[in-house]
C-alpha cells in the first residue's frame, strides 16, 4: 500500500469527521501531514516489535580480541566514516549502506552455514546477545566471517513523498490506522477525543489478538543456510 492511499483511508474512516481528515473528502490537511506520518511511524513500529514482519540478513566480519559486535548502521563499511575511530565489521549489501533498523538478533550461521547456539552457556560454541542487537562471540579470530538473522523495523517514512511504499500485509492494515488513530486522538485535549483513542486502542488489540490467535501473520524465519555460498565465502 502507498502512503497516498493510507492517507485517503484514514480521511474517508477514521478522521472522516475531523477537519484533519478534510471531512472524509479524502486528503488529509496538509498542513498536519507530518504530525500523521510521525504517528503511522509509531504505529508501524509498534507492529514491526510485536510481530515478525521484516526478517533480514546481514554479514560480519571479526576482528580478534573484540568479542561484542553492535548492529547498528556506523559500524558498516559504507557508514563508518560518520564516526571517528570506529572500527566497521559490516558488509553494506551490493553497495548501499546498511540502513539497520535491528530489533532482535534470531539466528548466526557460520561460514559454512551452520547454525550456532544462541544464548547457551553450556554449548561451547554458542554466542551471546547481552542487548537484542549486539552479538557478542566469545573467542573470534580476525577474519571470522558470520551471517545474522534479525528480526527489523520497517523503513521510516518521510513527509513530503506520498508514493512511499507501506511493506505491510492487506492483513494488518487494519491494525495500522487504528494504532494511528489512537496516537492522533491520545494527543487531543478533549474528553470526546479521549473516548476515541480508548476505542482505537481496543480495536487495535483485538485486531493484533486475532492475528495472534489465527496465526495470520504467517510468522517464519528466513532460510539462510546457503547465503554464505551466494556471497562467495565458500
């Protein structure tokens, strides 16, 4: 879904009797565009956190000594120049810069792509996340090569372009305007407004609770045992 059509959504639904939705003609008021688009963005991230929607890969590199390995966009390649001494470990894919957006580490693989223990102190080869994403591998050499699977946010969305491409299932766009709409009316100071947000809430968590319950996220990890292989590591 396009950003454009979200809008016209919440204008035609939601905010079809605000004058922020332009009395349902379709647009919303130009003039509080940005302050909606700050509140889909707490919405999507919100769903990104609860749900597994956007599960990526990225590929390290160790260094020896260094035992903890942040996944944050300054430590990539392409990115690192933005901090002084920093020392990158990330592959930036097909030459972009990693954009990051980490919520949790899932999965490492080795090169050779086989999955290591996660978090078990009785396995001799297990690695660790003391934060949901930094990676900590207690005895690395330098040049280890490993693959990461996270779970990640979506991609911010920024006003000013109304073609932006919403990465979300027809499924959970329910749940989308209603998180939206409950942040819109939290923030007005009206007891009219407050009723609002309150049924926007629950809408909100009964809808997520149904996707739960039904598995309608079709929630799964991403198969990365041959990605070192499409890499050329092997």
């Amino acid at each position: 879904m396009l950003l454009a059509e979200l809008m016209r959504q919440l204008s035609l639904g939601v905010f079809s009797n605000l004058s922020l939705g332009m009395e349902g003609k379709g647009t919303i008021d130009p003039e509080r565009e940005e302050m909606v688009i700050h509140h889909v963005n707490q919405a999507l991230r919100v769903l990104h956190m609860r749900f597994e929607l956007v599960v990526e890969n990225v590929f390290i590199n160790t260094f020896a000594n260094m035992t903890l390995y942040p996944l944050r966009p300054q430590n990539s390649y392409m990115n690192s120049y933005k901090v002084k001494g920093c020392k990158p470990f990330i592959q930036d894919p097909y030459g972009c810069p990693w954009e990051g957006r980490v919520i949790k580490i899932l999965e490492v693989y080795d090169r050779f792509g086989v999955e290591l223990p996660l978090n078990d102190k009785d396995k001799r080869l297990s690695v660790f996340t003391p934060q949901p994403d930094v990676l900590e591998i207690p005895m690395p050499w330098a040049g280890q090569n490993f693959s990461v699977t996270y779970q990640g946010l979506h991609r911010e969305l920024v006003p000013g372009d109304m073609s932006q491409e919403i990465n979300l299932s027809a499924i959970m766009e329910p749940a989308l305007m209603a998180y939206t709409a409950y942040g819109i009316y939290a923030n007005m100071n009206t007891q009219e407004a407050l009723v609002r947000s309150q049924e926007q809430m629950a809408l909100y968590l009964s809808l997520v609770q149904q996707i739960e319950s039904e598995d309608l996220a079709s929630q799964s990890s991403a198969n990365v045992g041959n990605r070192f292989q499409d890499k050329g590591f092997i």
